[in-house]
C-alpha cells in the first residue's frame, strides 16, 4: 500500500510521510522517499533486530503515526485496520487474476506485507 501510495501522492502533488520502524530494510526506505514519500523512522523497540519488525516495533510505529496525523491533520490510510485494503483486491485483483486464468489458478504468489493483496485475492 505504501509504494501505491506515494506513486499516487507523487503524480497528484500529495505530501506522503511513510512512518516506519528502522527495523524496515533500507531498501524499502529508498524506495518510497526516491518516490517522493518523506520517510519518518521509528527507533525499533527494546531487543528489536535489524531486518525484523516485531509487534512492538509496530506498537511504537502506530504511536508516532497517531502523533503525527494529529498534530498535521492528516488523512490517514491505515492499511492494517483499513477494510479498504482487502476489498480493493477481491473487488479488483482477483477479479482480473481470475478472468486472466479464465478460473484455471493453480498458485497465487504474493508478498505479505498488511495482508490486503493476499487476503482480497483469496
């Protein structure tokens, strides 16, 4: 949703901070800000390894985008809690994927990131 997103914000002229863990690779980081997306990192929480985002990594991830969507009035997207995020792809990608394969899907790959493409696409 991130890379969709600042993709989006770039070709509307949206202002997109990512909030993230450090724990994040720094591939992902620099993926979103050479999209435009200013890239607010989160230290990791006490014994937080780096390349692993953990649920408390998440915890303090969710604080500072609480933080900072309040304090700048901010719309934000949610991809965890949105219900927008899986319906989309039911609605949509897995539609298409199964109109494509005209219903003759042996596997369905993805990464899993919030869960959205998969859990839509199933």
């Amino acid at each position: 949703m991130g890379t969709g997103l600042a993709i989006v914000c770039a070709v509307k002229g949206y202002r997109m901070i990512a909030v993230m863990s450090e724990g994040n690779s720094v591939e992902r980081r620099r993926m979103l800000q050479s999209l435009g997306a200013e890239v607010v990192l989160v230290p990791q929480a006490p014994g937080g390894r780096p390349g692993y985002v953990s649920k408390g990594d998440l915890d303090l991830v969710e604080k500072k985008t609480v933080e900072l969507a309040e304090k700048l009035g901010a719309f934000r997207p949610d991809q965890f809690m949105n219900p927008a995020n899986a319906a989309a792809h039911e609605l949509t990608t897995g539609e298409e994927i199964w109109e494509q394969t005209e219903g003759r899907l042996d596997a369905f790959v993805s990464y899993v990131g919030s869960g959205g493409t998969f859990v839509g696409v199933s």
